[in-house]
C-alpha cells in the first residue's frame, strides 16, 4: 500500500482516471502513477524503507499529504530524481523521458 499513487487512494466524484493516474492503462507502457511507486521503490532501495511508512501516520494520509524526509548520505542528484517521482499531483509528475534524463544525470 505505501507504493500506491495518492490519487488511486481516493478518487474524487466526477474524477475520471485515465492513462495519466490509472495504473493499468498506459498506451507507453508507464504512467504517472508507476512513476509515483518507482519513486518509491527507488527510495526503499536507498534508505531500506517506505517514504510514507514513519512518523505514527495511516499509510494513506502520508501518501496524500506527501509528506517524507531523505535520511541523506545520497547525492542530490539522487534526491532530486526521487522527490520528482513523489510529488502528490499527477499532472506535477515527471513524464518518462524527464524521469529517464535524471536517472542519467544521477548516474554521472
């Protein structure tokens, strides 16, 4: 549940969701809200936890509030790419080729 996008915890009345926040729509493969659980995982494989998962929070409430800390010791090149995945807006999100340039640029 920490890896679930905030707007698939709850969709508001007359929302539509489509390939930009569902999950298991995607004509490229990749959508907004994967980028949300990429980002993620990307920050359990760094710090060996969820970002939402601290701080006494529901799960839910800390994933809508967007709210999380980097413990440090990565670069902020790093920091930069995660915090771009985990922004709560879906249209605020990174689309894919902007992910894959700060993955490029954090690998330098």
């Amino acid at each position: 549940m920490p890896y679930r996008a905030p707007e698939l915890f709850d969709v508001k009345t007359g929302k539509t969701l489509d390939e930009k926040v569902d999950i298991w729509v995607s004509p490229t493969g990749m959508t907004r809200a994967d980028e949300q659980s990429l980002g993620c995982t990307l920050y359990a494989c760094a710090y060996g936890q969820s970002p939402f998962e601290a701080d006494g929070q529901s799960v839910p409430m800390a994933v809508a509030s967007g709210r999380y800390r980097h413990p440090g010791g990565y670069s902020d090149k790093l920091v930069k790419l995660i915090n771009a995945m985990l922004v709560v807006e879906p249209t605020n999100r990174p689309d894919i080729e902007t992910v894959i340039d700060l993955t490029e640029k954090a690998m330098r």
